[in-house]
C-alpha cells in the first residue's frame, strides 16, 4: 500500500528551516544584506504575517550565528537578561562542533554565561532598578562571541519592552541597550515586531532612545499568485487537485493572511482524500474549522451582554467598511450612542476575551474565522440585529455559499 504523506500545512507555529515555505525573495534579500553588513532592521507586520518564519528561515543556513530572543511576555528587566543568556547558551550548545575547538578565554567568557544567569536575582517584590552595568554585562558577552564566530542578535516581539516593562524601567533598558547596540559595529541586530503602534515609535520617535537607528521594513502578506502556487504545489504533494473555483474560494474565506490560508489548506486536506478537490470538501473543511473556533466564540457570544452581542455581530458583517461610532453603525448594531458602542467594545480589546483590536480609528476583529463564525451566525438569524441583515455587503456575499454546512 502506497503511504500517504503526511498533511504539509502548518499554522499557527514558526516555519522553520525545511519545512514547507513560499518563498519572499525580496526580503529575504533584504535581511541578508542587512547580517553580511552588520546593519540593523526592523520588521514590523501584522500578527502572523510571517515575520518570524522569515528571519529563521532566511538566516537558518550560513556560517554566522543566529541569536534568537523572543520577547513575548516579558516580565521585567531581569527576564530580558536571561532570556538572552538562554537564547546565547542555546545557539551556542547547538553548535557543540564548533564550541569543542573554542580558544581558551572565549571558553571563559562562555561560562561567565551561566554563572550570570545563576546569579540573576528573581522574583522580586519590591524590584530595586537593575544596574545598567549589569545590562550592559550581558550585551557585552554578545560582542565577545562576535569576535569568534559573525553574530546577528534577533529580537523578536521587540514592542513588548514598551508594552510590559514600567514607565521607567522601558526607557531604561532600551537607552543602555541602544548605547552598547552603537558600540557593536560587527554585530548584525534584526528587530521584528507586531504590536505596530509601539514598535513604530520606538524607532520613529524623536525622544526614543532608538530613533532612527534602523530601517524599517513592512512584512506586507504574501502576494497570491505566489500564495496560490505554493498551496497549489503542497496540494499536488498529496495527489490532490484543485477544481476550479476552489482556490478563489480558499481566499474569500481566509482572506490574504498566509496563517489563516495554511490553516484552512490544513482542514481541506485533513478532509479529502487524494484525487479532485471541489466546493464540497471546501464546505465540510470549514466546518470542521468553525466546530474548533465555536470553543473560544461560545464563551465569548455566550457571556456577552446584549448590547455586546449586537456590536460583534454588526462588526463580523462590515468590519472595515463601517466606522464603528458612525451613524450607519450605530443603527445596524441598535446600539444609541457613540458612548454605548465604546463601552460594547471595551471588554473585548484586552484579556480573555480579546476577539477584536484597534486599527487606527476602525476596529476589527483579531482572527478572520472567529469573524467568520460569529457571521455564521447573524447569517442564520438575520434578526440578532434589529434591523436584520440588509444589504451585507459584497464579501458576505461571496463567502455565504460556502458556508452552506454552517447556515441549516
Ligand atoms: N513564507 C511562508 N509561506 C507559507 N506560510 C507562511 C509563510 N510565512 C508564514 N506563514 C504562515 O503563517 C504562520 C505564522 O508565521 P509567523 O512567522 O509565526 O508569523 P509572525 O512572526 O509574523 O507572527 C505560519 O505558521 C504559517 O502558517
Ligand atoms: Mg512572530
């Protein structure tokens, strides 16, 4: 028996080295230019756009050193320290070939590492400021390494020192390590970023400790034809070919973001077996995608207040299109005044229950299917809204037909 190969499609996780990846040739230009120059960059995009598969994929092969530092959910000064001792240790451990033959004060400075980071003082209540020096300590461990073997420092999610660190600890860190980055001139840094609005003024403010030391590139989505070329080409992998229509489809309902794409491709071939795939099997991949999103949107639509409901279900149908405290917005979702259409939102912004974000002035909201469901359901109930569903709009249109499985 022939064996099937295993589904290609992967979301929600970093593309590593390997894996399936459409190519970014342009970009990828880009960052490589930036680590033979030892220059710094800055990433920014939105939230799985594919920022951090590009540096690791890019970079993964190469005789220099990639030093990854993922800032998400940084606590304090301290963490930022150790998560660079961490990520160094681990670059370095992975190159055990090369570390075996390391001269001998380098094999020193090495093991100040752990020592460092056995030192780190954590948890503390009452947090004194870290010393600067010993900030400074540990980026200086980065330019010894550097003298060995060419560096590029990557931080990811880089915003998260302004979003999460106090008022005074945020431009602390970031002014010591904006001095020791300058005095690093053989040291490629990548920043990659998604929060924009904070990431933007780090490096664009002038009162920024950052200002204007690096250049800023946008990690737009994929261009589909070469987004439709590589799902095509996974697809073929498997024995499966597309009908007509169906990749079109494929992008009314997951829209642009290559995530959301990967994520419905995952559905379509976890549904199908080898050979044509058409709108049917499409329909019963989306409502495999819409039972795992229904999780996390019960407890969201089920918990919410009426006036709330309303909102998110006036904002799954004309997100973007509408301004959420405008005239035709506030009619649609019932919803009386500005002030009541702010308070509806407010709790869905920030924790738990975050299903939507600010985008300058408009709000939308965060995962295109958990859109998409709550659409489903407006859809088969036109009367969640008082004045019911109207002219929905071209999109909802076009994506109505394909969620037949969801609408009886
Ligand atoms: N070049 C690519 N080709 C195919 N899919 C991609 C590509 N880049 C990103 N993706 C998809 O997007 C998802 C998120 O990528 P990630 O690098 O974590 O984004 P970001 O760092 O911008 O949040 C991946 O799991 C994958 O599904
Ligand atoms: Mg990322």
């Amino acid at each position: 028996m022939k064996h099937e190969p295993a589904n290609p499609f992967v979301f929600g996780q970093v593309i590593g080295p390997g894996a399936p990846f459409c190519p970014r040739p342009q970009l990828a230009r880009s960052i490589r230019e930036t680590v033979e120059n030892r220059q710094r960059l800055v990433l920014q995009g939105d939230r799985r756009v594919g920022k951090t598969s590009l540096v690791e994929h890019t970079l993964a092969e190469g005789d220099g050193l990639l030093v990854s530092i993922d800032l998400l959910g940084l606590a304090s000064v301290e963490d930022f320290m150790d998560r660079v001792l961490a990520r160094l240790e681990a670059t370095l451990s992975s190159k055990r070939a090369l570390t075996k033959h390391l001269p001998p004060d380098m094999k020193e400075a090495l093991s100040m590492v752990s020592s460092l980071r056995i030192d780190l003082p954590f948890v503390q209540v009452e947090a004194k400021p870290v010393k600067a020096s010993t900030v400074m300590q540990v980026m200086s461990l980065l330019a010894r390494v550097n003298e060995w073997k060419p560096l590029t420092v990557f931080f990811d999610e880089f915003q998260e020192i302004a979003d999460r660190l106090d008022e005074k600890a945020a431009p602390h860190l970031l002014g010591v390590l904006r001095g020791e980055m300058q005095r690093h001139s053989r040291i490629a840094y990548i920043f990659a970023g998604s929060a924009k609005e904070s990431l933007t003024e780090i490096f664009t403010a002038s009162p920024s400790p950052f200002y204007q030391s690096a250049r800023i590139l946008e990690v737009g989505p994929l261009p589909r034809d070469a987004m439709t070329r590589f799902l095509d080409s996974q697809f073929l992998s498997g024995g499966r070919g597309l009908d007509d229509g169906v990749m079109e489809a494929i992008f009314s309902l997951a829209g642009d973001n290559p995530n959301d794409l990967q994520q419905l491709a995952y559905h379509l071939w976890a549904r199908s077996a080898p050979g044509p795939l058409g709108l049917t099997e499409l329909r019963a991949a989306v409502v495999t995608l819409m039972a795992e999103v229904a999780r996390s949107g019960e407890r969201v639509v089920g918990n919410a207040t009426p006036n709330q409901r309303r909102m998110l279900f006036a904002l799954a149908l004309c997100e973007g299109e509408a301004d959420v405290f405008g005239t035709a917005f506030l009619e649609l979702a019932g919803l009386k005044t500005h002030q009541s259409s702010d308070q509806a939102i407010k709790p869905f912004l920030k924790g738990t229950l975050a299903v939507l974000e600010k985008q300058g002035s408009r709000v939308r909201f965060r995962e295109r299917f958990m859109r998409i469901w709550v659409l489903a359901r407006v859809l088969r109930n036109p009367r969640l809204l008082p004045t019911g569903i109207g002219h929905a709009g071209q999109w909802v249109e076009m994506v109505r037909p394909h969620l037949a499985g969801l609408l009886q």
